[in-house]
C-alpha cells in the first residue's frame, strides 16, 4: 500500500506529506461526479510520464476552477497517489510577509531540493496569491512571476525527473500574466453544478438520511432562479456544518445557507460562474 | 455569568478584552430596532458554530455599513459575548506609522497567539485604515492585502479554532480588492433610519424626558428634506452630548446638530446613503 | 484672566502657547464681520464640549477658506481661548524635509503628549501641508494620512479629553482624501468680501486717517471689475505695509497693492474664489 | 574533429560548453525543413565574418520564433559549431531572483570573460525573461535593458572578436524596448508547419514506424480545423513522449496530444501564429 | 559707497556675494529697454519694504521670462544693490546629484543661516531645476517643493527680516506646483524684442562701430520672418562673440548668428515666445 | 603637428585621447559629401571661439542623426582636431549598470577635472543611453538629466574654457526631455543617402575595383525600392567586411547586404528616415 511505499523511499531531505494530507479533509476525495474521477486519471498519466518516459524529465500542469471548488484538494491526492520519493508543497501560507526576494529564495530552496531527488513533485498551490496579485493597479510582484516562468521552464539537473502541478482560481489573471502558458498542460476543476452531484455530495458527508436529503434538494429547487447549483464542494461542506449546528431542522438550514451561497454565486462576476 | 466564566479559562497569552471593551460605550448597545437583535443572534450562531462543529475550524464573517452605525461596537458584543479563552482586537490603532512589514509582523503575532488557543476570535477592525486605502491612486498596502487575504483563508493547526470578525465602512473597496469574498459570510449594519428608531435611541441615551424628545422629533420632521434619518448611532450619540451642553433649550439644540448631520449625510457620496 | 489662570495650570510637558502666540499679529483678530465673531463662538461652544460633556472624550473640526484668510489665526485664537492645561501646535514648519516616518513619528509624539494631559488642544495647521500634497500625479505622503485618520478617531486614554483644530486652504483636497469626513465639524472662514469689511480692516490697522481710507476705497471701486473685494485679510494687511512706505501716497499705493491683488484672486481658479 | 579543436584551445577561464550541450536533446537537429539548414548556414556565415574580417571586431544577432520552435538548440548549434575558444551562455535560468545590478553584474563578467579571449561568442537566451518583462504594466528591468543596449555595442578592446547570438520568442517586445535594432541581423525560425515536416520530425524520432506515422497523421488531417500543423518542434518531441507511454495505441495518443497542442496554438493570440 | 558698507556689516556666516557677482557678466547690466530700470525699481522697493516696514519680516517675488533673458542677472544685482547683510545664493549648481534630503538640508541650512542675520536675501535660481522637473510623467522632487513652499511661508524669527528671489523660465510649470502663488509677487523679464533693443544691446557690447551695426540690423531685417527680435540678451551676448571670431565679416557673422537663434525662437513652443 | 603639440601640454589629470582616437576606424573619415567637411567646419570654428572669444567660456553643442551615420567619429574627430590640453570622453561604455548617483558622480568627475585644464572639451557621447531612456513608460534617469542640465549651463570657474559635444541617434527624445534646448547649437549628420555618396564610400573603403563597385551600384538600383540608399556609413562599411567574407562574389554579396539594411531603413517608424 502507499503508506509502506513511501516510507521506503522517504528520502533525507524533507517531505511534506503531511502538509499535502492537510489539504484533504477527513472525509477524503467524493466522487460526486465522473469529472472528478477523469481529473484523477489525467493526473496520473502525467505522473506516470514522468516517471517513466526518458525525454519527459520536466512535466508542469495547472489545476485551475472557481473558488472552493477541490483544486488543492486534487493535486495534493495527485501528488501524494504518485508514490514519488519527494513530495512538496509550495503554498502562500508560509510566505506570509515574504518580499520578493524572499519568495523567490524559499522557491528556488524547494526547486533545489527536489533536483536532489530522482523524482519529485511540487505542487504550487494559488498561484495568484504566490504572486501577490491585486487587481487594482493591477499589482503583482513582477520578480516572483519571472522567477515561476524561469523555474517551470528550467530542465531539472541530468537524472533527475520533476513534476509541477499548479492551482489557482484566477486563470485569467494568469493568462494575462503570461504564466498560463508556461504550463505543459492545464485541468479544469469545475463546481458541483446538478442537483444529482449536489446529493452525491450531501450523501458522501454522511450527514443526511435519504429523506431529509431528499427534503433540502426540493426546498432548493423549488426557488426558480437555482437552475444550477454552481457551488464549490469546500463551501458545501462548510453548509452541510451549519446545518449540523440545527440537527432538528438540517434540511431547512442546509437549504438556507445553500441559498445564500448560491445568490452569491450568481451574483459574483467570476470568471467560471 | 459572563465575567466569572471568562476568568476561569482566561490563558497565558494576551487577551484584549479590556480593549474590545472600550469599543462599547458605557451605555452599552441600544436595542433601537429589531435589526440589531439580529445581528447579535447572527453572530451567536457563528460562534457556536465555530466551537461545536468539527468540521468549521475556521469561519470568517465581515460587519460592514456606514460610518458611525455601531459595526466595531457589535463585533466587540459578539466577541466578548463568545466567552472563548482568546478574544483579541486587531486595530489600525495600534499600527499607526507602521509599514508593511511592521503590520504583517502584527498581524501574524496576534494569529499566532490565536493558534495557541483552542477556541478564539479575532475582531479586525476597520479594514480599509489597516490596509492604508487612499481612493487617490487608488493606493493600498498591497502585501497587507495579501497577508490578510491569506491569513483569513489559512487553517489553524489541529485542533484549534478560530473566528475573525471584520469591520468596515467601505465595502465596495473590500470588495475591489477582492478582500470581501474572502470572508465566509458578511453581516449589514444599518443606520438609524426611522424617526422610531430615533426615539428609541434617544430614550436609551436617557436624556430627554418623553416631551423634550417629541419635541426634537417634531422639530426635524417639519424639514421637508428629513424623510428618512440615515444617521449612524454614534453621531446620534455625540449630537445628544452636544445638546446636553444646553440643558435649557436640549430639543432645538438637538434638532440643529441632527439637522446638520442629516444634511451631510444627503450630500455624501457615500455608497450606503 | 486668561494668561494666570493658564499660568496655574501648565503642565510639565511641552505647551506651545508661544508658537500659536505667533501666528497671531500683533494687532491681534480684527472683528470686520460679524463672521469672525461667530466663528469665535463656534470654536467657543466646541471648547465648553470636550471640557463639560462626559460622552465627548474627543472632538475634531476643520477651518477652511482662501488662502490668508485667517485660518491659522482664528485656530490659535480659539485654542489659546481655551484656557486648557495642554495647547499645542502641529505644523508643517516644524517637519520641513521629515519622510513619512518622522511626519508619523512626530504627530504621534504630539499626540502621545495630550493623552497625558486631562484636557487638551491640538492646532493641526496647514493640513495639506503636513501630507505634501500637490496636485500634479496627484503625490500626497499617503502614510501621513492614514496616520491623521487614525489620529483624529482614536479615543484618548480614560480620563483624557482632547480637541483637534486643522486648518487647510485646500477642502476639495482633503475632501478627495477623504480626510475631511474624518473631522467632526467644519467652520468656513471667508475673505474679506465687502468694502465695508476692507474699511474696518483698514480702520482696524490704525493706519489710515478716515480721508486716506475714503479715497482709496473710491479708487478701488472706481475700477468696475471690483465688484467685490474678495482678498485674504492676511493680503491687506500686508498692502498696507507696503502702502506705509510710501507715506506722500499711502491711498494711492495701497490701491494699487489692492487692485493687483484683487486681479489675482479673479484669475486664480482658486475654489474658494 | 570539432572536440578534439576544441580542447586544444581551451581557455583558463570559463566557457560553457557543457551547459549549450544541454540544449540540445539527444536526438540533436532534426532537419524536417531546409529552413533549418538554412539557418544553421547563415549562423555560419556571421561565424566566419567574425573569425575572419579584420573590421567586424563585434556581430550580433537574434533567434526568433514561437515558443518552442527550436531557437535555443539552434544557437547552441551553431555556438558549439563555431569552435571558437571562448562559448558561454547568459541564460535567465542562473539569474533566478537576481536583482537588477546583480543581473548586469552577471552580464558584464561574461562580457569581460569573453573580451579576454580573441574569439568568442556569447548566446544570450530568452532575452524578455533576462530583461523580466511582463506585459502588465508593462514591466521589465529597464537597467538591465540598458546595460544589453550598451553591451550589444561596445567594441570588444584590441585584438579581441565577439559575436553574440540572442534568442526571444517574443520579438515584437524587442521591438518595443528598441533592443531588436541594436541587433546587426535576425533570424527567424518557424514551428513545424506542414504535414509533411511533421511526419519528417517523427521519423527523426524514431519512435514510430511508416505504418503508425501515416496513420497519425490521417487522423489529424480528418479535423478540418488542423489546415497546418503550426507546432513548435519542442512540443511535438513532448508529445511523442507522451504517446510513447501508451505503446498499444501510440498514433491515436499520439493525434489526441498533437490535436491539443494545435488548438491551443490556434487559440493563443501570439505574435508569431 | 556699497562695498565698504558691505564689509563693515559682513557677519561671521557664509555670505555669497562673489556667486552673485559672477551672475552678472563684465559688462554688467545693460538698459536696453525702459523695462530693466523698471525691474531694477520693482526690486528696489521690496528691499527697502523688508528693510523698514515692521509687518513685512518676510517678502517673497519670483522673476519669470524666456531663457537666457537675464532673471539671473537681475536678481543679482537686486540682491547686491540691497546692501543687506546676509546675501546668498541658493543654486542648483552646488546641488548636481542632490537627493531629496540633501537638497532640502542645503535649502535649510541657507535659510537657518539668513534667520541668524536680522535683514538678508537669498536668490533662489532656477526653481524648476532646484525641483528637478521633468515634463515626461511629469516628474520632479515633491518633497523639495513642499520645503520651498514651506520655507516661503515661514515667518523669520522675531527681529528678523528675510527676502527671497526666485528666477524660473518656467512659470507655468511653477504654477502646476502651486508654487507661483506662494509667492508674494512676481516680476516678468521680457526678451530683447524690438531692433531698437537690439541695437541697444550692440551698442553696450561696444563690439560693433555704428555704420556695422546698421549694416547687421539691416540684414536681420530684410528677413521677412523676424519681424520681432525675441531673442534673450545673454543669447546675443554669445552671438556678438562668436561674430567677433571673425572680424572682417562681423556683421554678417552676427546676422546669420541671430538669424538662427530668432528661427530657434520661432520653432520653440515656450510659454514666453 | 597635432601629435607633438598634444604631448607638449598633456595635464597630469587623465586625457582620454586613446579612447576617442578608437572611434575612428581605421580608414578614418571618408568625405563622401560635402557635407562631412561642413560638419567638421563648423566644429572648428567652435573650437576656436571657446579658445578665443574672451566671452564664450562654456559652448555646448550635439551632433544628432539616424543610427550608424558617423556621429560618434565626427565628434572624436573635432575634439582630437582642436588641440585642446584636456580631451575627455563621456561615454555609457563606462557607466554599464551604474545607478543615477554613480553616473553623476562619473560625470562630476569629469566636469571636475576638466575645469582643472585651461582649455577643455568633453565628448558626451549617445545621451540617450546615459539618461537610461526606454521609450516603454517612458523610462529614464530624470536624476541624470537633471544633473546634464545643470552641468551644460554651469559656468566654468574663472579662467577656464569649456566646450562639450554631444552625441545622439533620439534627437525628439533629447527634445522631450528639455535637454536638446540646452546645447548652444545642434549639428545634423546624415546618412549616405545618394548612390553617389555611396560609391564614395566604396572607393574609401578600397575594397572595390571601379568595375565591381558599378556592378555591386547596378544591382541595388535595379530594385525599385531602393530610390535613395539612408543607410549610415557604419552598416556600409560592416556590409563591405560582410562581402569581402566571399571574395568570389562581392559585388552580389554587397549588394545582398545592402538591400536588406535599406529595406529595414524604410521599414523603421524612425525619426531621421
Ligand atoms: N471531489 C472532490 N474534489 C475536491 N475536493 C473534495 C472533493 N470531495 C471532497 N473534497 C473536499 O473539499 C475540499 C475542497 O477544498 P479545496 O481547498 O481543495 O478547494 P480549492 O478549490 O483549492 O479552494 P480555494 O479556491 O479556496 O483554493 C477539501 O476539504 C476536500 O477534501
Ligand atoms: N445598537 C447599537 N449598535 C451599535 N452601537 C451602539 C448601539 N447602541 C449604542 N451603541 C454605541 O454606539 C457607538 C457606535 O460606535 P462604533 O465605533 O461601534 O461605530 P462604527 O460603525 O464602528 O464607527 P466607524 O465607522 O467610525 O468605525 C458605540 O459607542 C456603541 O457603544
Ligand atoms: N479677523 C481676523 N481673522 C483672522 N486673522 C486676522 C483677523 N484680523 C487680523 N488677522 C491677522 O491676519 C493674519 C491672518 O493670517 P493667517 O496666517 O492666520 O491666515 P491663513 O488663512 O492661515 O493663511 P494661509 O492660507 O497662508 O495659511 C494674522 O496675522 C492675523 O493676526
Ligand atoms: N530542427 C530543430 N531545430 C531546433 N530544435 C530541434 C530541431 N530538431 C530537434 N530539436 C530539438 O527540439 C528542442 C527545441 O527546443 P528549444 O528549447 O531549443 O526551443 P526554443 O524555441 O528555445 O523554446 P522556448 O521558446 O521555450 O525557449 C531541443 O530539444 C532540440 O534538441
Ligand atoms: N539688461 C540686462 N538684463 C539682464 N542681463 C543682462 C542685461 N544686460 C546684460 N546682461 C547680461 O546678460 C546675461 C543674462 O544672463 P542670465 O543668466 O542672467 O539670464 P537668465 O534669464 O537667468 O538665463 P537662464 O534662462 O539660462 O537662467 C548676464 O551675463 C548679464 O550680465
Ligand atoms: N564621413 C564619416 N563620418 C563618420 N564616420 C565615418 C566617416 N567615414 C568613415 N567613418 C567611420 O564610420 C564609423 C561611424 O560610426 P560611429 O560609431 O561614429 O557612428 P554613430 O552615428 O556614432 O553610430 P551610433 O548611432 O551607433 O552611435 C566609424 O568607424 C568611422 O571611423
Ligand atoms: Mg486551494
Ligand atoms: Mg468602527
Ligand atoms: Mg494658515
Ligand atoms: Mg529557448
Ligand atoms: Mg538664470
Ligand atoms: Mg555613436
């Protein structure tokens, strides 16, 4: 199994397994739809690319989606289903505060590190964050972004094999960025949009027996402008825990914050909405 | 009661509650309209949430409406309400001069602090003063921003909890700076708009005796460009002081300054007027 | 009277009344209009506030007109009126060539400086200036500003009580800033409009003889684009200066002092004008 | 034979030849088209001049084309070919995080280095990342800039021969900072734009036989979008990895991936499509 | 007589009067025109107003004109007429390469220096250059202006009495600084305009016998398109030098000299031509 | 002659005769019109008005034209030519990656010795490289241009002469800045534009029998294209290397080179083609 696996290959330098398992909530990956299962594969041909494909010794690609939507979800699963020695997560939490040279260095110190391994994966976690991007101005640190283009472009040293998977929520701001097409490949990551995904959803939470289930889905469609549900599965979740906090009335209370959830949805100017 | 239970589980680590405290005058919240009511139970079932649900680890809710409505006032009530073992105000106050770096160094120290509990809530008040927003520019401490924007989407550690309570009067600059969609929920706090709402906040401030008050009231109402108040509590607060100064003549006195600041109110340009 | 009783009560820290003595000539405010009066008392009844009412611990205005209008003057008369333990004067003279962090370093210490005394008055001058603004990019010390936001909301410590008084010849500017909405009153202080008022100004310098001043205001209304005078008393005072070194000639020199002053003030777009 | 030359003249101070052997894969120059002939040929020629003609002490030129067409293999080429003593390469990949005088600094020692020898040339690779531009703004190290204008100028001292090859797959961004006229003469090279080259660069892989060739490219000819190929040598090489992965069903994995990469080619609004 | 009045006055600090009479070239002042006395009595007045009139401690005038006019001079010679005390010149040639700081310091340290003398006057050269503006962006040193314009509003200490000469060639661009208007009053120094001026100007030179002049101005003349002169002084004063390199041919020498330079004034867009 | 006399009054402080001597090719100027001997005329007489002319103790003048037309030579030329004690040139060469304050003190410096000699000329060679211009913004060193203002205007000190020229392929950038307006004069240096002038050049170069050079003419008149040729001497003489490369063929391999310099001359938005 991959726990064992791993173990075997831990190499000295360090691993952010934990970190990635993180990203995972308890309850895991749900399949509430056959996307999901499709974006796992793609992910694993690439890895198996990489591993295996002589030429391939540099492979990048891009998970991007609206908000919430799974994508730090999917490619840590990705990366941690690649079984590969070295396993790093670049994420902006730990570059709170950084200035741009510090960025860059904490980038280039886990670039480093996983030329040292045989065969590695990082996965880069919200790119526009990294980046600092604001779209008033617009402002970005412009030396981060030359520093992202320069590295998943860099071939890894002779012998060495390196996978990049990116996520981000704004691929037209990386696209105006130039950084979109410095990726090998990109993934989509779409909300769950059909009531049908929205019940797979609410089953795989374990928080609903069939008949409030069953409730909640008619209370939502019973309001004429939710044709779709156009929600990320994380805000979903979050959902499914409110309406915990009423155990008499989830169905009412899930449907209410769904509600809610999904007025804001049609009303942001978002890009994948 | 409150001040017993807080005792008990008060930790090492800086609490602000003497702060938040001062955020509330000693009159306390006047419950002038039934909105205000429902601010506080909007805010009670948050902070349940966020201390019973497993799944909420980390909840973020915004009080935004205009100047002088009483937003820092009812986030310090929600917060110091929660009885969590961490209660801490994040202000401009205490950053004064401070740059980015100093600010973000600020910041991370109180969500490390914050970390270290098991339950606690962060009150951040007025956004748009913390990041240093000028509409001339516009200029912005962006990396603050950013910290922020991360900071309000990062998980705590394992077994912590943590809810953040924003303020602002500027939320069309939240959301510009895409600052607003990082919190879960957002909460409105209205002026004092009927002249019934005027009474009642009049009545609480114990001031006037029932004749001096319709007085007032009749005296502002015979301006036919007073339809509605559209005062934020505060001023109506400081207006009362004003007219206290004239104990002789309260009513008219009162009548003048709320005239005065009902007439700025129509004038500016301000986004919740 | 005012100078021993102010003698009584002089606390150990810094107390500028000389420098606000200063900016008062030595003819002292010269009552043109009943404005000037009015204005006094306005400033008179803000003063008994923050002395008497408890609720009003902090209290912000702004005086603004045209250039030379009396600004500076009328604060620091209202201030020096005062009669509280702590007057003080913020002004951009002192804080030639400071960066933002000595500007921010310096108002605070200022600042700092009153919360110690129970009762105090801070003259904030020339507010445009203490920021830097000009009107080309447009450039302003955006810190600065942020810094006087803070500065004019923050409660003193318990106990204090503090009053502000700015001054600016620049409202649009500061209302594009949107520091004006930060000040809780504002006082308009007007030119010297009418020749009635020109005539008490002259009369009031001691330095015409009612034949001299008869034949200069002939002169000057003489000319028909002079409708209006619409000239800072600060101006006058300074053609009269000139005027006296032409003793033989004083009404003739004086008018022609006027006459291009008054020109200036038709072609200046000047907002006030 | 070239490396026995080569060794004979070997320089004491750095020359990277290693580092240009890297950008060639190992497959080396496929010749799928007489341009790339061509190319190589009139590299040839500016080698000569340079080596030979006692007035052209200094010539430069660029590579340009679509990303991944080619132009750093061809510069390698065409470097490594010239048997001069002294070859470097300047390539962004070791000025990751470099400031802007650290980057000139950078430049200016291989300048010198090469300015020691009588002979050199210098590949200067991916000039907008050297320069970091973004198109947003736009940005881009303005000194650096400079210090390329100055450098694709300046006489070698006495005695001493340079030639520096540049390449760029953003020309029209050369262009726009004035660096591509600084240039003495360009070179522009193509993607793979027939079918017939296309077949060419697979049979150069050897990875497929007649039968499977012919079929990969019938079914990319049944998609009547896919009128030319207009695919950089660099993917196409890619894709034939990625086929290689599935060796049952290589020509169908092999169009699917090739059907990507044209639409994509298709889509992108790049100067050069 | 003025210069042993100046000597038995000279105080101990740096006094600039060699710079200011090296502003003035050998031949001095020449009054081709009724205006320049006019000038010099403009000037005359303002010093003797400093010098006696007890309200005036501070007096501000700007001269203003197309380059090459004589500003320099003219306030030079205003300043040396004064027979103050304390004479300095405030100039950006002992300020190449000044930072911000460093200019302002310069700028306070001659101002600190006039305060310590009861009666001075400082030339301030050349404002636009002293602000470093650029009319691309536009650009200049914000914080320098903001010093002038404090600097010229600060009243001298008590007792002392201060004059200030700005030159600009620039009025418009000092009056998008607003700092024209923080001037007191401004002086225009006109070109040479008239051939009568013209021949004025000659004619001091002492460079040309009467029959050559005539002959010079009669070929300017016969140039349809000079209509007028408007040419500045100490251009002309070059022109009759370079005329005089060839002294057999001085007047036409001279006429295609001034031909060029009235052409060039032609061509220029100045705000003054 | 010129060599003896050089040596006879070299200053102790650097003399940079080596380094303008080396921006004249070997061939040195070749008069391929009239022109050429008018340019160096003119320089002339400068030379010998700030030698001469009591009053001209500082003459500013550039040399401007397209790119390649010779206008480093000619300023090197006339500044080797005038014999003076202190010969220096300016260069961008030498401030490679200097930031705004190490180029002005670089060209303090230069200033500063040169006012040491008597006699001094100071070649400021491609200003618009020593002012950092990018047209992208526009970017530029407004510290530098400022600094270049000032020195171009400032007198010498007593007794010392100074002549600087200029050298620049932007003259409209030179004019955006102000700085074209402070040189005393502008010298204008074509292009070899007629195909008399070109065979000139030919001839000069002596690499031409009469008969290949009418051939090498034929070829390029034969295209249509090419009425006027509007290439500068440096391309010429660069094409000339290029063809002598292919002894066999140099009439044809010239006239290859050159139809394609004079087809990119037509394609420039250039200012001077
Ligand atoms: N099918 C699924 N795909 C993705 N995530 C899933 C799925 N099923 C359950 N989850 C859970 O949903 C959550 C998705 O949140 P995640 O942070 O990955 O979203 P995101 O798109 O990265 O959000 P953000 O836009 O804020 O970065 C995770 O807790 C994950 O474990
Ligand atoms: N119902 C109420 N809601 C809010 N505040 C109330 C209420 N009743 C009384 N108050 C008092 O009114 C004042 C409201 O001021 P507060 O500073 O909270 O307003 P704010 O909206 O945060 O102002 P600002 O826009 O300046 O930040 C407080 O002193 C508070 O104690
Ligand atoms: N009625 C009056 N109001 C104000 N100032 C008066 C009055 N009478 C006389 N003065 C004198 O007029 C002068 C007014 O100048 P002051 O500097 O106060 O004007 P200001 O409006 O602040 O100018 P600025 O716009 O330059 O800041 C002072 O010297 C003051 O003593
Ligand atoms: N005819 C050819 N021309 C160029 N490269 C070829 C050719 N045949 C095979 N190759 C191989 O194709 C690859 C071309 O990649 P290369 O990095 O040179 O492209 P590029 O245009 O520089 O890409 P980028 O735009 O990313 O800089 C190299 O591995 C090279 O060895
Ligand atoms: N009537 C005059 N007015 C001014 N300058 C005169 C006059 N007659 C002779 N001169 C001489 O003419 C020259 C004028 O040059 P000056 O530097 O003062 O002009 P400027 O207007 O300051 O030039 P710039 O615009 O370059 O600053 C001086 O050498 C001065 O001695
Ligand atoms: N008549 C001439 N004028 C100028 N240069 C000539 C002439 N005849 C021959 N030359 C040679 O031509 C070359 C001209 O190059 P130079 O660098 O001076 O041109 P430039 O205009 O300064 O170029 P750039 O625009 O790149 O600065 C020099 O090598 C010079 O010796
Ligand atoms: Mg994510
Ligand atoms: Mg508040
Ligand atoms: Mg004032
Ligand atoms: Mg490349
Ligand atoms: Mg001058
Ligand atoms: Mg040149």
């Amino acid at each position: 199994d991959f726990d064992r696996a791993f173990e075997e290959v831990k190499p000295a330098f360090g691993v952010s397994e934990d970190e990635l398992q993180d990203c995972l909530s308890q309850g895991g990956i749900i399949h509430y739809s056959p996307y999901i299962q499709n974006i796992l594969e793609q992910g694993s041909l690439i890895v198996n690319q990489v591993r295996d494909d002589p030429a391939a010794t540099l492979y990048t690609g891009v998970l991007h989606g609206p908000p919430g939507s799974g994508k730090t979800a999917l490619a840590a699963k990705i990366a941690l289903d690649s079984e590969y020695p070295f396993i790093k997560l670049l994420t902006p939490n730990s570059m709170i505060g950084f200035n741009e040279a510090m960025k860059i260095g904490h980038m280039q110190r886990i670039f480093e590190d996983a030329y040292k391994s045989t065969l590695s994966v990082i996965v880069i976690d919200n790119i526009e964050r990294i980046v600092g991007w604001s779209a008033i101005g617009p402002r970005f640190d412009n030396a981060v972004v030359q520093a992202l283009m320069i590295l998943l472009k860099k071939q890894p040293p002779n012998g060495r094999r390196l996978l990049c998977l990116g996520t981000t929520s704004a691929r037209s701001v990386l696209q105006q960025l130039d950084l979109f097409e410095h990726f090998d490949t990109d993934i989509a990551v779409p909300s769950v949009n059909t009531y049908n995904e929205l019940a797979h959803v609410m089953q795989g939470s374990g928080a609903f027996d069939e008949q409030s289930l069953q409730q909640a889905i008619r209370e939502l469609q019973e309001n004429k402008h939710n044709d779709r549900v156009g929600v990320g599965i994380k805000r979903i979740l979050k959902n499914i825990g409110t309406a915990r906090q009423n155990p008499g009335d989830m169905p009412n209370e899930f449907a209410r914050a769904m509600n809610k959830s999904m007025g804001e949805s049609n009303i942001q100017t978002n890009e994948y909405s």
